[in-house]
C-alpha cells in the first residue's frame, strides 16, 4: 500500500466439518497490530448445525511509506480452515 492514512476492515469464515476448533486472526498495518479476535467453532454446534463462525476485524492506522496491510490466521486444530478471506482498505485524510 502506498503510504498514507486507511480504515480497513477484514472478514473471513471459520470453518470446521467436526465443530471442535477455532481460528485466531490478527489485522496489521506493517508491523503494527490493529486489531485481533478469536472464533471457536465448537460454541456453534447447537446453533442450527453451523460449523462456521464468523472472523471480522476493523481498524485504522497509517505509514510513513509504502507497507502491506495482512490478515494473518492460526489454528491448531485438524480440518480447521478460513475461507473466503476479504481485506478492504480506504485511503482517509489525517486521523485524529
């Protein structure tokens, strides 16, 4: 990305055929965190049979140069995926 101030948000699906893991996300700007969440698909199971749970992340910050925003995920559970992973970022004026 090139430098600048950016709103971005990232989404995915937590997925597990077995409902008995989770996915942690974190949202970077750089190397500077703008968020993170955990999803555990095992607390789903007695909702209608899901077996995803939903990963959002949300946040702001800006880089003095050009950089790369990631989405970066971790489970240690078999069969454990996140699909359809999305990044949007909006290039926005100076933040206050």
């Amino acid at each position: 990305m090139p430098a600048g101030s950016y709103a971005i948000t990232a989404r995915g699906a937590s997925y597990n055929q077995d409902r008995d893991g989770f996915t942690g996300c974190s949202l970077r700007l750089g190397g500077n965190e703008l968020d993170q969440t955990l999803v555990h698909t095992e607390d789903l199971s007695a909702v209608d049979n899901e077996m995803e749970g939903t990963v959002v992340l949300i946040g702001v910050g800006a880089a003095a140069s050009s950089t790369t925003i990631t989405l970066n995920c971790y489970t240690r559970t078999d069969g454990q995926i996140l699909r359809d992973a999305r990044i949007m970022a909006i290039k926005v004026g100076a933040l206050h």
